[in-house]
C-alpha cells in the first residue's frame, strides 16, 4: 500500500525552498537594484527635489591629460573614476563670482562629513591662476587643470549644453557622476542649499548646509 505523505511531512519537504527564497529575497534582490541603479542614474529624474539643469543625455567625457599647474604632471585618465566631482572653469583671473563659486564647491563638499572622499573638486582655468599661493591656502583639496592648450579647449567643449559649441566660462557649477558622466549644471547664481541637497540625494543623505 503506497504511504499517502502526511501534511507534516510536506511542509518539512518545503521548507529548504522556503528558506532558498527568503535569502535570496535578502541578498541577491537588493544587489539587483543597487545594479539597476548603478546604470540607469544618469537616465532618472528627481521631480520636484532636484535643483541643477539635467544633461540629457548624460554626457560621457572624453579626460585629456590636462596640465597641472600647481602639483605638477597631467590630469589622470581616469580622474573622473569611483568620485563624484564639481567642476568649475574660469580664465586665469578669478573674479568675485569665480571665488565665491570655489567656495561653494569646497563648502559642499565638506558638508557630506564621513563621505566627503566620495566628492573631489576640479578647477578647470585658463594658464596658470593668478595668486596661487592664495588659492592653495583657500583650497588645499582643489585639483586645479590648465585649460589654455587645444586639448584643454577641446576638453571643456564637453561642459557646454551641446557638447560642441564653447562652454560659458565661469556661468556654471557642472556635476560629473563616479562613472565619469557629466549629468548636471548648476548656475553660480543659484542657491547652493539645492547643489548640496542633490548631492546628498545622490550619496543618500539628508540634511542641508
């Protein structure tokens, strides 16, 4: 006579694919999203909490090896890599809004506390920056690249809303994503509470400056 299995028996039976689906609920889901999220950020809106001018498309740049003035050698190929960076430009005298524009990226970055490595600051000028010394005692962590060969003019094509045509020079704050995609610009006018709150959105904080 064939044994009919009783329901004890066919829950215990079960429960191994049970428990399969509830790690594979805890583990490899959210790896899932976190790669979803990965590649498509550039391609989602913040409705109504983001604050810049959205690059569409996001824009992969091209990294020339740009002098560095002020530390020596060339900009590294793979700057942009694994960091979110604030980009700034301006010729070789930094007027009022360039200083306060440098400050703003600097005070950003310092208001992400435990994961300000996660921000890096670029100065993109034209030669080398008048009162340098200054400058590197206002900003020790401020990567500053000359601009004024072709290859740098070349280069900061890339930050204008086209792509092609001459960028405004000392108008925008631009925002480059840990994959080396410039997807936001920010202009010097604007408050910077809405640069720092969309940064933290990105890095997945809360907070204000």
């Amino acid at each position: 006579m064939t044994e009919i299995p009783s329901p004890i028996k066919q829950v215990r039976r079960r429960k191994p694919w049970i428990l399969i689906g509830v790690l594979s609920a805890v583990f490899i889901l959210p790896l899932i999203a976190a790669w979803i999220l990965y590649f498509n950020i550039n391609r989602w809106q913040f409705g109504s909490t983001s604050h810049g001018e959205f690059i569409k498309p996001a824009r992969e740049l091209v990294t020339a090896s740009l002098p560095l003035p002020l530390a020596g050698g060339a900009l590294a190929p793979d700057f942009f890599r694994g960091r979110w960076t604030l980009v700034y430009m301006s010729t070789a005298f930094c007027d009022p809004d360039c200083e306060e524009a440098l400050y703003v990226t600097r005070q950003v970055r310092f208001a992400m506390g435990q994961q300000i490595e996660e921000v890096q600051r670029l100065y993109l000028v034209e030669g080398t920056p008048q009162n340098p010394g200054k400058l590197l005692r206002l900003h020790p962590d401020l990567t500053v690249a000359d601009i004024a060969n072709a290859a740098g003019r070349n280069f900061v094509q890339q930050f204008s809303k086209n792509g092609h045509s001459a960028p405004q020079v000392g108008k925008f704050i631009y925002l480059v994503d840990p994959r080396g995609f410039y997807i936001m610009r920010y202009a010097i006018n604007a408050k910077p509470e809405g640069l720092l709150k969309d940064l933290q959105h990105l890095l997945g904080q809360d907070g204000g400056m």
